[in-house]
C-alpha cells in the first residue's frame, strides 16, 4: 500500500545529517509501495534543498541526484477536495500546505508518513492512520 509523505521525512532523506533509521525504513517503504504526495511537495522540497545549498548542507549535484532518484517513488495528486482541505487547516491550527498532506490521507484511505508534530496530533482524529515501519 503505498504512503502519503510529507516534506519533513523528504528532507531527511536528502539531507544525511537528518537520516535515522526511521527515516530510512520510510524510504524503502516508499521505493517498495510507493508514495503519494500532493503537488506543492516538488515546490517544498526543492525549496528546501536550494536552502540547504546556500547553507552547505549539500551540493548542487546532490540535490539533483535526489530529485531524480525520488520522482520515480511518488504520484502526484492535484484534486484536493477544497472544503475538507480548508476545514482541516481550520479545525487543527495546521497550514494549508500541512492539511493538504492530511487532506490526501485521508480521502485515499493511506497512512501518513510525517515527523511534523501538529500532523502527528491531527491524523488520529480524523482517523489517518501514521505510517509505522
């Protein structure tokens, strides 16, 4: 089955000071079943790698090398349904760009695979399961 990923477990991914073992095992989820991200997550994420460059956490060519190897993993998708997508923000205190996570989860029955605290909080109540290896 594959997963929904957000953008703090990508980063860890990309950026090998931010790797744990969890992490990992999330990766060869993701390689074995698949991911399933909305579409700011290309936005996100190249965002955060561009940051990271100018911070040299990693290099240009890095960033490119990752960008390749994770595109096969993950589908997009763009059809958001915009009441639950709102109502999520709203209901949870999250960002537009978190509940979207949330949003996909949810509407496709998938876990969910986040470091982020606040998603963390709001997936069992609206009854996303979180991703576990």
């Amino acid at each position: 089955m594959p997963i929904v990923v957000d953008c703090s477990v990508a980063a860890a991914w990309a950026l090998v000071d931010e790797r744990t073992a969890w992490t990992s095992a999330a990766l060869q989820a993701a390689t074995i079943e698949g991911a399933i991200v909305p579409s700011l997550f290309w936005y996100e994420i190249r965002n955060i790698l561009v940051v990271n460059e100018r911070r040299g956490r990693i290099e240009p060519s890095q960033s490119a090398r990752f960008l390749a190897d994770v595109g096969p993993l993950t589908d997009v998708d763009v059809a958001p349904v915009e009441s639950d997508l709102l109502a999520l923000a709203r209901t949870h205190n999250l960002t537009v760009y978190d509940a979207s996570y949330l949003e996909l989860a949810s509407r496709l029955g998938l876990p969910l695979c986040t470091l982020d605290t606040q998603l963390i909080q709001a997936a069992p109540k609206v009854g996303v399961t979180l991703w576990k290896p």
